[in-house]
C-alpha cells in the first residue's frame, strides 16, 4: 500500500468514525422527540410565556408596569408572543404548537450548520456530518423542541451570520453587523459579529471611499 493509499483509507476510517458517533448521539437525542412534544405537561418553564400569549390573546398589556394587582413576566421579545398568541388556542391551550416551532427553528439551524459545512469546505461529507454533530449535542435537543423562543432565535441569528458569511465581501454588512440582533442574552453577538466583517473583509476597502462613512 502506498502512502497516498494509506492517507485516504485512513481519512475514510476517520470518517466513518465520526458519522458512526455523531449518528448514533443525534439518534438517541432524536428519539426522545416525539415523546417530549406531546408531553401535555410542562418542561421548565414553558408555563410562562404560555401564559402571557394567552394574555395577549385577550387583550391584556403583557408589558404593562407593575402593580399591586401583580406583574406580568414577559421575560422575552414581543415577537414570539405575536406569533405564539396566534399558533396558541385559546380555547385549549396546548403546548404543542409552539414545540413544533422549536422543532422547525432547531431542524434550520441543523440544516444551515451542513450548509456552512458546504461553503467552508466544499465536501459533501461535512455537509452531511454538520446537521448531525449539532443534534447529537444534548443541549440542543433538549431546549430544542421546549415551547421557548430559544431555537427560533437562534435560527434567525444564524440565518443572518450565513446571509453575512455569504455577502461577506459586502461594505454594506458592517454599519448593519451591530444591529444584527437585539436580544439581551446575544448582546455579545453582535460586537462578534462586528469584528468578524471586520477581519475578513478588505479593510482598507472598507476606508477607502471618500464620505461612505459621513
């Protein structure tokens, strides 16, 4: 065997390998799914914005100043509850719609992680290995098919860095870098976001033009 031989059969070992343990985790995360998404009770704290879309739905102010007759815990952005409060019957309330929403924000972020894959190495093999290196991390799965807003945000966020990775040659992307997300737990994300464009793009472009930035 020559050497050229022995580095492929070794990167296809290696392969293999890694499609073996990453499958195997995303199937075990995976087959818990069903079960937690017609699970009619709570998980953490679905309870919460549950509440508040059924809130609004009647009309009440879910971010009305405290008072003496108590507080409502709107604890994230008005967009999930716009949407959850029109998903959500308010007849009978039922925390699978807003699950299947985590689903569908978490299969995205899946999909764009092998679509990243794609562009940073042009294998098809990584395209493949992506999707299931992210749903074989616990994490993921376990807050991604919880009526939370956490994957749906994340699959906006991420659906930006890849519009941003892509267009990245774009002057245009920086002033809008800081702006990419107001959520207060990705605060951080958008200075990253920031330094990305940054350093990948021609800076020397980027000040060039006389008046781009007055």
């Amino acid at each position: 065997m020559t050497k050229d031989q022995g580095q492929k059969t070794a990167s296809f070992l290696c392969g293999v390998a890694a499609f073996v343990l990453a499958g195997s985790f995303a199937a075990r995360n995976l087959t818990t799914w069903p079960a937690r998404i017609g699970y009619p009770g709570e998980e953490s704290y679905e309870g919460t914005p549950l509440a508040q879309m059924l809130r609004l739905g009647q009309g009440v102010p879910i971010y009305a100043p405290p008072s003496p007759e108590g507080f409502a815990a709107a604890t994230y952005g008005p967009l999930y509850y716009l949407l959850g409060s029109r998903l959500v019957s308010h007849d009978q309330p039922s925390y699978l719609p807003l699950r299947l929403l985590s689903v569908l924000g978490t299969l995205g972020c899946a999909a764009g992680c092998g679509l990243l894959a794609l562009w940073l190495t042009r294998s098809y093999l990584a395209t493949f290995l992506g999707p299931l290196a992210f749903l074989a991390y616990a994490m993921v799965t376990h807050y991604g098919v919880q009526a939370l807003p956490d994957s749906v945000a994340l699959l906006l966020f991420f659906s930006g860095f890849l519009v941003a990775y892509r267009f990245q040659a774009s002057r245009s992307l920086l002033p809008a870098a800081p702006a990419s997300t107001t959520s207060r737990n990705m605060s951080l994300a958008r200075w990253q976001c920031s330094a990305f464009c940054c350093l990948r793009n021609n800076t020397a472009a980027l000040w060039s033009s006389q008046g781009y930035w007055r």
